[in-house]
C-alpha cells in the first residue's frame, strides 16, 4: 500500500450560469450502459475533506474479492469553489482526480462520494467525474437529492423517480440503519451499481471503499492541521 500528497495552489474563475450550462450539456455524454468487466479486479473510492481553505483528497484502491486495500493516494488543493446545492462536482473534480492521477492501479470502476444521474441536470459529480475520465463510475450519497421514493423489494431496494425516469435507487444496506442513494455515473447501468454496491456494504452502511477513503482524508487532514499548529 502506497500514499503519498503534494498541495497545489489555483486561481478560481468560476460562473454558477456557466456551471448548470454545463451540466445540461454534458449529461448528454453520460453512457448508462454497463462497461465494467464482469471479473472485477480493482474498485476505488474517493472522497474530500476540508480544512477553512484547503480540500484534501482521497482516493483508495481495494481488491475487489479481498476488499483489502492495495493502494491508497492522497492530495491537496486551495478550495476553489464555495459549496453551492447541485454544483458540488465543480468544488470537488479537480482534488479528486489530482488523487486518482497518482494511482498505479487502474480501477475498474469508481465510487463516488455524490450523486451520479440523480441531479436536476442529470449531471453530478459522479457522472461529471465519469465523463471527464471516461471512466466507468457509480455515485453513492447518503442523502437523496431529488426524485420520489418508491416502495422497497425484497433485495432491498426502492426506485426513485423524477419526470418519470428512474433516476437511481435507495438502498437499504444494513437492517434498521439508514439507506443510501445510489445512482449511475457513468459506464454502467443501475442493476450493475447495485450489485458492486451490495457487495461492499456486508459490514457498514457505507461501501467500503467509500469508507476507507473517508478516513484517508480525514487523516490527511489531522496531519496537515497539526504541522501547520506546530509552525
């Protein structure tokens, strides 16, 4: 298992009009078809966290059989972007794929902390982060976004639904718990999302590789807290 960090400083330019013009555009590029292998090898998760004015990322590779991690890269970036509903990806792309970049192992699919296809605009980080990797990924939130819930099935799972169009699923992955939202973010279809995300969840709520990137970032985050006190 490899980490590693470097922090780099950008100049935001950003235009909340230019944002959703974008995300309306470039959902037209979302595939919801399934391109995963079948035999999968590696899966990633990724998350940020966030000091007053730095993200920090992760990104963590697990074995998919295992579900041990195997590599694991973290980075930091000047918070560009202020959190603002529906243009989360616009904050978080350009730490997460720092991260992603430095990774030996290519994933063959990632998950996303945030919603895929599950968006106003069809359009969130998962599918935003999909697209500009033309990578298969699948976006899992912990809180729905839009879209009415239907009722549960015996896998336990509930359609949601906006304009008519399932949009993703809510997902009960541990008895008595809160479910979780997944939906398409790119490459894959929903039956595909469902079966990775179930396979990670026989523990915690979270996927695993969600989970451990999670705490990634936040240690990464205490570290770099406690060397700028000591300065």
């Amino acid at each position: 298992m490899e980490s590693s960090n470097t922090c780099r400083k950008h100049i935001p330019n950003f235009s909340v009009k230019k944002a959703h013009f974008a995300q309306a555009t470039s959902s037209k590029r979302v595939i919801r078809r399934d391109t995963i292998p079948k035999r999968i090898r590696y899966v990633s998760g990724v998350d940020v966290a966030y000091t007053p004015k730095l993200s920090i990322s992760a990104a963590v590779v697990l074995d998919y059989e295992s579900l041990s991690i195997v590599e694991s890269k973290t980075t930091c970036t000047e918070t560009e972007v202020p959190y603002i509903p529906t243009l989360l990806a616009f904050r978080e792309i350009r730490p997460t794929i720092s991260a992603i970049k430095k990774l030996r192992l290519q994933p063959d699919v990632i998950l996303v902390d945030g919603h895929g296809v599950m968006h106003p605009h069809r359009f969130g980080l998962a599918s935003h982060l999909g697209v500009v990797l033309s990578r298969p990924t699948i976006g899992v939130a912990k809180n729905p976004l839009i879209g009415k819930t239907g009722r549960h099935n015996e896998a336990g799972w509930a359609p949601i639904v906006d304009s008519g169009e399932v949009i993703g699923v809510e997902l009960a992955t541990r008895k008595g718990i809160k479910p979780v939202y997944l939906s398409i973010g790119h490459m894959t279809s929903l039956s595909r999302a469902i079966e990775i995300v179930k396979h990670f969840t026989s523990r915690y709520r979270i996927p695993e590789p969600l989970r451990l990137a999670h705490i990634k970032a936040l240690e990464e985050k205490r570290r770099i807290l406690r060397s700028t006190l000591r300065k």
